[in-house]
C-alpha cells in the first residue's frame, strides 16, 4: 500500500487511509498503457476528491494529464 495518494490532475498529496482512500476517484488506464507517474499504481491512476468535484470530465482529464487516451471508467 502506498503511503501517500496523489492526484493525477492537481498534484495534491494525501496520506493514505482506508477513509481517506474511498474518497479518492479511479480511472483505469488502457491496457497497453505504460505510465511511470507517483498517482498510478498498477494500471490506476488517483485523482483527489476536490478535482473530482471541480471537473465533470475528471477522468478525461487524468488520462490527459499522463499522455494516454482511451475509454476512462470508474
């Protein structure tokens, strides 16, 4: 488990918790993608509650921000 969460859209640092984690969106990344960037762990990316709020498209956004492209779910 990672010690901290970060936020593939804004940045934004979190200790990791059992309730601070289920606030925190997901959005799958394509199968094919390869992406080394501290808010992915495994083929996830975290995005922050308050981006999540701030921007409808926020999983658009996430793939955006790591250079992939594909059907964001989640």
């Amino acid at each position: 488990m990672a010690l901290y969460l970060h936020c593939v859209i804004c940045s934004r640092k979190q200790a990791n918790g059992i309730v601070s984690g289920a606030a925190w969106g997901r959005v799958e990344l394509p199968a094919d993608a390869t992406v080394v960037h501290p808010s992915v762990n495994g083929s996830t990316a975290r995005a922050c509650p308050t981006c999540m709020g701030q921007y409808p498209d926020w999983q658009d956004r996430a793939l955006t921000s790591l250079g992939v492209s594909g059907g964001a779910s989640g």
